[in-house]
C-alpha cells in the first residue's frame, strides 16, 4: 500500500470513530463522549507516527505465518514437538527425585557421607524428645547461663 491509501484508512477509521463517539456520548453522557473522543484521535495519530504502516506489516506477517502453519506439514511437526516438550516438561514436576542411594557414585567421588535420622530418643521430662522438649531443655539452658552472669 502506498501513502496515500494509510491516509485513506486513517481517515476512514477517523470518521467511523468520530461517529461512534457522537452517538456515545448522546446516549451514555460526557465520560463515554470524552473516552470516545481519545480513541477517534488514535488513527490519525497512529498514520502520523507510520505505527499505522507497522501495524499493517505485523498482520501481513501474522497472516503468512497463519497460512504456513495451515499449509505445511514440516510446521505441525514442530507443533506436535513442542506440545510433547512442554508435557514432559509438567510430567517431569510431577515425578519424584531421585535419592542418593547408601553408596552412590556421589558419595564415593566426594566422600559425603549422607546425613542419617537419628532415633527419637525419650527426655528427662518424660516427653517423646519431640521439638517443645528440646526448646525447653534449651531455654533452660540459657537461664542458667544468665544467673551465672548475674542477669535474670
């Protein structure tokens, strides 16, 4: 298209808008007219900026890409291709890790040796050893330190 049909359309898109603008504002009021009034302006604006022209080379090019897609047999192939990576690629987030085993070539290589649970053990307070116990045995431990220091 040459300059004078971006003109063309422009104006068209103008007028269409400037029309649809005054039957806004008559029927809904000043916002919808205003609102209306800033959306006329964008395709002179847009033919000005030749953002017009551009938008025109992004749909010829969206166009020839949509019809290659339809067209070509070697562009499904790398649909379907991507549609298998992307659901392996979720199945994988699904799937457990894997855990290093007693004696795993990691562990030999570096010589880390894998952290063991140890056993839950009883408390002098006769709990089970679990977590209250052992911040209660901590704490008093900290207050035994403090009066030692002399701060209670």
């Amino acid at each position: 298209m040459d300059n004078g049909a971006w003109g063309a359309l422009a104006l068209a898109l103008t007028v269409l808008a400037g029309i649809w603008t005054w039957f806004a504002f008559r029927r809904r009021g000043i916002a919808s007219g205003v609102r209306g009034a800033g959306i006329t302006l964008l395709p002179v604006a847009a033919y000005l900026t030749h953002t017009l022209k551009m938008l025109g080379r992004v749909g010829d090019a969206v166009g020839d890409w949509a019809t290659a897609l339809v067209f070509s047999p070697a562009v499904w192939v790398g649909v379907v291709l991507a549609a298998v990576g992307v659901l392996l690629i979720f199945v994988s987030a699904k799937l457990p890790g894997r855990t290093p085993s007693e004696g795993s070539s990691r562990e030999r290589s570096t010589g880390e040796v894998p952290p063991r649970q140890l056993p839950k053990q009883k408390s002098a307070r006769g709990g089970d050893g679990g977590v209250a116990d052992t911040l209660g045995d901590d704490l008093d431990d900290i207050n035994a330190i403090l009066k030692k220091h002399g701060i209670s």
